[in-house]
C-alpha cells in the first residue's frame, strides 16, 4: 500500500499513518490576524489589571521580596521537578520527556493576573511575581533544561528565544505600568477600567483556548499518557504552590495567588520553543502537549474559582477570612509572621 492512501499528498513527513501537513494559507492568515487582536486585547487586560495595583504595595513587594522568593522557588523549583519525575514515572518518549520539562521550565503566564483579580488575590504580588519570573527565564530556563534534559538530550540543541522571552516581559511591564499610573492618579477611573478588563480577560483566555484547538485541530491525536501528564502537572502546580505558601504561614488570599502563579504558566512561550527545536518528525510527536496543557490549567483554574466563589457566597462576604484578611488591617503576633513579613504588604 502507497503512503498516499494514507496520508495526504501534501504531508511533508509521511512514515505508515503518521503524517506533518503544513499549515494551509487559511490557517496562517487566521494565525496572524488572531495574533494581533490578541496581542491588543492581552495589553488591554494588562493595563486594566495594573489598575488594580497600588505602587506602594507594589514596590514593597520588590524591597521585601519574601513573595517573590516563594514564587521562585515554586517556578523554578517545584515545576521542573514535578516534570521530571512525571517524566520518569510515566516512562514518556525522550523528546516527550523534553516537551514536559520545557513546560515546566517556563515563567509564569498573564492568565494567572486575571484569575488572581477573580479569586480576590493580591493582585501587587500577582503581577510582580509574573515580571520577576518572566525576567529571571532569561537566566533560569537553561540552567533548568541543562540540569534536567542531561539523560534524554544534549540541552544545547534546545533554543531558548530569548526575544520572545523579552517580548512578553515589555508586553506585561509597560502596560501594567500605565495602570499602576492611572489607579495612583485617578483611582475612581481605575476602578471602571478594572471592571471593564476583568470582563475582556474572560474573553481573552475563551478565545486562546478556542484558537488553539481551531488552528492545531490536525494535532490532536497523541500519546495517552501525554493526556494524563498535561492533566496531573497542573493540578499539581496548584497544589504544591498553595501548600508551600501556606507552610511559609501565608494568609490564604495570598496562597490563592501563589497557586495560581505556579500552576499558570505561559504555555505561548513553550510553544515557541518547541517549534525552534524539534524537527517535523518529532513535532509530531509532541507539538500539542502545550494545548493540552494550557487547556487543563484553564478548566482546573475555574473549578477552583467556582469552588472560591461558592465558598465565599456560603460564608459571607464579611467573613473574617477574606476582607478582613485583604484589608489587612491588623497583624497577627506570629513567629510566622515575623518571618515572612516582607511577604506583607505595606500599610497605608
């Protein structure tokens, strides 16, 4: 039998029913008009979200960086890691083993700003950990590719597009900036323009998860066990994050926020490298597990915001737990607290 009954003529790999087909023009022309409306609607949500951060809290954030050690440790430790060994126990390809810990390697994504505003996190954190992870990948992603891809592949083929990398950090930096701008002059403005933006995100992360499987629909078929990873390593992002704010004697809206920044990561940019470093042979293999994973960190997301909101309506919204904990208005006589009191906002 003639590979043509089995894939189409215009496949540029082709081996028994496995088969690369480049892009059609209709789906690269989709491509590159959806990127720059989303790139658009991205800056929006970014300025409306930077409206929402107080400069003050902000810079404390930096000076006292407690928060933002937590989120290294939970980027650029518990993430690789927990790649790894998902790696080892489900016994994956070597380039599928790499996909993985590319995943797991990247910073944290903008989607994570927007649920932090939904779940009533702390927004000052929220953002200056994403800056601060997506501004130290340029360093830490191939040192962690370099320690962890030793046994599957030499980490030198990898390409790191540190344009890219940068790309996203002036692409989250200048707009936030605006809006830490505008809530510091007009703040009753920010407040609308909040509003306005937590709305747009909403539409935002609907339509990245449509375009993905619009535009890569042909990609779908992969390795069960692939399925299962992108599934678990989210849900495990979350988790670990959550608990090791919550053993650092975090308060719990701050946990909320860590969680979210460990397990939301910016599956754009591992999409990017993935598509500089495999070859068709081995994209094949692997090309999805990006989409899969952004769509798993997207639902599980909001089965914990739909958990969050419950469980908020259920106690009331003057339970002691969340405005008061927001608010902030009185600081408990911990060690813990003593400890992590960078980790704190400034008071007013």
């Amino acid at each position: 039998m003639s590979n043509s009954t089995v894939c189409l003529d215009n496949a540029t790999v082709c081996e028994g029913d496995s088969c690369v087909v480049p892009a059609s023009n209709f789906n690269a022309i989709l491509s590159t008009i959806l990127s720059a409306v989303l790139t658009v609607l991205l800056a929006m949500v970014m300025f409306s979200m930077g409206c929402n951060v107080e400069i003050k809290k902000f810079l404390g954030h930096i000076k006292k960086p407690w928060g933002i050690f937590i989120g290294f440790l939970c980027q650029f430790g518990i993430m690789p890691l927990v790649g790894f060994i998902l790696s080892l126990a489900f016994d994956i390809l070597p380039v599928q083993a790499v996909v993985v810990l590319i995943m797991g390697c990247c910073p944290g994504g903008t989607s994570s700003n927007i649920l932090a505003y939904w779940v009533d996190g702390d927004m000052d954190l929220s953002i200056s950990m994403t800056t601060c992870s997506t501004l130290l990948a340029l360093g830490m992603m191939p040192l962690c590719l370099y320690i962890y891809t030793k046994m599957w592949v030499d980490s030198g083929s990898i390409i790191i597009p540190y344009d890219n990398i940068g790309t996203s950090l002036v692409a989250l930096v200048i707009p936030v900036s605006f809006g830490m701008l505008v809530n510091h002059k007009w703040p009753e403005k920010a407040k609308i323009i909040l509003k306005i933006g937590s709305i747009a995100g909403a539409i935002l992360i609907v339509i990245i998860a449509v375009v993905g499987g619009i535009l890569y629909q042909s990609a779908w078929i992969i390795e069960p066990r692939l399925w299962i990873i992108g599934t678990i390593f989210p849900i495990a992002g979350y988790s670990l994050g959550f608990f090791l704010a919550r053993i650092a004697g975090q308060p719990w809206y701050r946990c909320r926020t860590v969680a979210l920044e460990t397990g939301m990561q910016n599956t754009q940019l591992c999409s990017t490298i993935v598509q500089l470093s495999f070859s068709p042979e081995d994209l094949n293999l692997v090309f999805t597990f990006p989409l899969i994973y952004s769509i798993f960190q997207l639902i599980f997301a909001g089965v914990l915001l739909g958990i969050y909101v419950g469980y908020k309506k259920c106690r009331g919204k003057n339970n002691a737990e969340f405005p008061s904990e927001e608010d902030n208005k009185t600081k408990p006589d911990s060690s813990s607290y003593k400890i992590n009191e960078g980790f704190q906002p400034d008071e007013k």
